[in-house]
C-alpha cells in the first residue's frame, strides 16, 4: 500500500521534526503551513516532506487541503505534536494494497506536563487517522473535527504518541484558542448558555475525569489536568453567554 503522510503546522518546528522523523516510511509527505516563522521550512527540507502554505481555514478545512494536496489514495493524517511508534508503522506496512476498510483507527496515548496519561478519560483514545481519501474525509468543523467515513473502520495495533501540552504555558495559550472556537461552534448551532450551567458543567467534567475515569491515578499531572479541563468548559460556556448576550 502505498501511502501519503498529510500534517498541518503552524511554528512547531521542533515537533515536526521528531513527527516527520516517525513517518519517514511513507512515500510521500505533505506538509500544511500556515506561514510560519522558525524553522519549518528547514525541517521539511531535511525530511524530504513537500511544504505547501495556505491561510487557516479551521482544523476541519485545512487537513481536507492537506489531503486533497496528497497523491496517493490512501492518506495517514497526524499533527506536527504526534508520532508514529515502530509497532504502529509495522502495523500499517504490513496492510494489503487493497483493503476492505474504508478507514482504520489508532490508540493514541496523550503526554501532559512530562507524564503519559494513561486515564482522565484521555486513554485508550481510538481516533481515525488511516483512510482511503476515496472513501473517506475530513468533515468541515472548525475545532473538534472527524474523519467521515464511507464504509467499515478498522483498528491497527500499535500506539500513536501525542506530545500535547509540556508546559502550562502551552495549555493556556491552546485553551483561549480551542474555546473561542467551540463556542463559536455551538453559537451558530443555536446553543446557549447562562453562568450558572457554565459552572455545574465545569465542576461536573472535573468529578467525571478525576474520579468516574481515574484521573486521581495519574497522580498530580493527571489531577492538574482534570481542573484544567474544568476550566477548558467554564471558557467555552462563559464565552457562549457573552455571545448570546451580544
């Protein structure tokens, strides 16, 4: 089978090395950038990966472009903060040129202040990332996208790492980001909000990920996470009742 790598990224360029350095068994790479300023471009040069620059269009739309910008039928999407495991790659190298599936799942296991969060809801994580673009695609959702497929899903062995967040500092930054934009989302779905469900929905996803999923487990960077996550829903649902309001 032969298969094209599509990444988006925006100034990651220490990441994108260690990604395009995990896929470097395709035949090809495409690289989406969004006009970065450090050391993309150089990265992409060394790994071979075709760089291409588009203005964003929301993560649904741009990782459509990157997979329209592939050759190749079938398509391995993974962002510049992922990698591919030897297990993984063996498991993808090892499928039939013409499979039935329309599309196959990955275990993605998530890095979150210099620990592998193995619960708070965030392991195992099965998320689509291997299809045939014929039969399959992004959907247009400009945060919290999917893979729509047209047809049965598999599940490959083998784990994809997620380099998320390493730093407060990178959480923070993400989060006014993510939440402007889910709640953007909900706003044009008809959605609304007021505080006090603001509050009893954050309170509730910290109990649900802390002690329903196991967070308390993942020790201090498991409980920093679930009270960050806490936070991620009083954003979006404080910044969806500034909107209705508006």
């Amino acid at each position: 089978m032969k298969i094209s790598v599509a990444i988006i990224t925006l100034n990651a360029a220490e990441d994108l090395e260690r990604c395009l350095q995990s896929v470097a068994f395709a035949d090809e790479i495409v690289v989406l950038d969004q006009g970065s300023t450090d050391a993309t471009a150089e990265v992409c040069t060394r790994h071979g990966a075709a760089l291409h620059q588009t203005d964003w269009l929301g993560f649904g739309p741009t990782k459509q472009k990157a997979v329209d910008l592939c050759r190749n039928r079938w398509v391995l999407s993974i962002d510049s903060d992922e990698q591919v495991t030897p297990e993984l790659m063996s498991a993808i190298e090892a499928l039939s040129d013409q499979p039935d599936e329309a599309a196959f799942m990955v275990n993605r296991l998530s890095r979150f202040l210099g620990k592998w969060i193995r619960h708070c809801g965030w392991h195992p994580e099965y998320v689509t990332r291997l299809f045939d673009r014929q039969r399959a695609g992004f959907n247009d959702k400009p945060v919290h996208e999917s893979v729509v497929t047209d047809g049965p899903v598999g599940r490959l062995d083998g784990l994809m790492l997620h380099y998320t967040y390493e730093t407060m500092e990178q959480y923070i930054d993400k989060l006014n980001r993510y939440t402007t934009l889910a709640a953007e989302e909900l706003y044009a779905e008809g959605r609304s909000s007021g505080l006090f469900g603001a509050v009893v929905r954050a309170k509730a996803a910290f109990l649900r990920m802390w002690l329903i999923k196991g967070g308390i487990l993942d020790g201090l960077p498991g409980t920093v996470l679930c009270l960050a996550s806490g936070f991620y829903v009083l954003s979006k649902y404080t910044k969806l009742w500034r909107m209705g309001r508006r």
